[in-house]
C-alpha cells in the first residue's frame, strides 16, 4: 500500500480562481512528480522535483506552478484557472536510485473548471 | 524520443479467458520497462517491471511480462482473468543515464473490459 496523499480528490471551481493541489508522502522520497492525466491520452509529467528546493518543469507545458519547501510535501498551484486546465492530476513518488521508474501514485486529484 | 505504444486502445475478454497487452517501445538505450494499472476513480499501481536479466518477469495479480528486445516489446500477459482485472493497464519506459535520471514515458493506455 503507497503512502502518498492527494486532496482533495474532487473539485469543481469557477473560471480565475486560485486553487492547490495538496500531495504528500510518508515514504522519505527524495523524487516526487506531477502528471496530468486526459481520457485516452498518456501520461503527461508536468512538474518534478529531485529533493527539497528543486523544481523541474516536464514534458508538457503547464501554467501551474510547483514548490517543495518539505521532502514530503508538493503542492500544485494554478493561479487562475481556466477551462482548459479540467484535468486529473496525478502525484507520484519515487526513491532516489539509478533506476527510472517505481513510481507511487496517489489516488489522483480531478480537476473541473466551470 | 523515446515513446511507447500501445496498439490497443480498448479489449473485451472473458472471464477465465488469457489476456495479452501488447505494448512497444522505442529507445536507444537499455530501457526500464513497467507495466501499471489504474483501476476507476484511482491512481496507478505497479504490476511488474524489467530492469535486466531474465526476461520473462513476473508481478502482481498473476500478471507476467516478457520484454523481447528483438521486437521492441514488453507484452503482458495473464493465463486466465478475472473479473476484478477490469482496469486500464499502462506500459512505461525509462532509462538510466549513468549520472542523471530519466523520468518515465507512458503509453496511452489499454482499458480491459472482462464479461461474465
């Protein structure tokens, strides 16, 4: 069973508004990981972070931004949402070895922009 | 680019049938190869990976994989499903570039349906 939290799992905002996507891990991961998840389309990493004050951006451009201030914490923030940002978003960690890969996923967060 | 394909948008099998999930990949280097699944409402869960050695590799759930790097592939198979193996499965590649991590590259997924 993976330790890594996600909140919340649902929600429906209005177009402008601020909202955070709240993950946290209780394994000790160095690596944690953003992926923005469409119907019948891959994965798409968007945010990752290889330890504490370090923030990458992905394979797909995102307006959201990113921090890690804690090992275990890596919240995602959209300033102003939009339509277009209606989406599942996905947080996963991973440890810090030579390999790719073993990711933890959390159940997922499900984003709606009206 | 590394990319990998799942040929397979959606499969029906039947309930005590075998199930193969192809899965193709393409990268230059040694790849890291995974299969997941995501059942509904949830994240994604490991079922097998292939780092080296033998090939055929075995997960979770019954599930086993055999990478063949002549054909670039990395199907799943599972001799007899059940019901509960209703789900969307993922193939992953990733890759080891001696000094700095490769993050991993996902298919499109293959969402499996079982009937009574």
């Amino acid at each position: 069973e993976a330790d890594i939290y996600q909140t919340p799992r649902y929600l429906v905002i209005g177009t402008g508004k601020k909202i955070t996507l709240e993950c946290s891990q209780t394994m000790g991961h160095d690596k944690m990981y953003w992926y923005q998840q469409d119907p019948g389309m891959e994965l798409h990493l968007i945010h990752y972070s290889y330890g504490v004050n370090s923030t990458e951006k992905g394979d797909l451009s995102s307006e959201s931004t990113v921090s890690r201030i804690r090992t275990e914490h890596f919240p995602l923030t959209l300033e102003s949402a939009r339509p277009s940002h209606t989406s599942q978003y996905l947080c996963a960690s991973s440890e810090s070895s030579g390999r790719a890969g073993e990711l933890f996923f959390g159940e997922g967060s499900r984003l709606t922009v009206l | 680019a590394q990319s990998v394909t799942q040929p397979d948008i959606h499969i029906t099998v039947s309930e005590g049938a075998s199930l193969e999930l192809r899965c193709n990949y393409s990268y230059g280097a040694t790849p890291y190869l995974f299969w997941y699944v995501q059942s509904p409402g949830q994240g994604l869960q490991l079922l097998l990976k292939y780092f080296s050695g033998d090939t055929l590799v075995q997960g979770i759930k019954g599930f086993e994989a055999e990478f063949k790097r002549s054909q670039s592939s990395f199907n799943l198979r599972k001799p007899s499903v059940h019901w509960s193996d209703a789900a969307e499965y993922f193939c992953a590649v990733g890759a080891w570039y001696g000094g700095s991590q490769g993050n991993l590259i996902f298919g499109k997924g293959t969402k499996l349906s079982v009937k009574p």
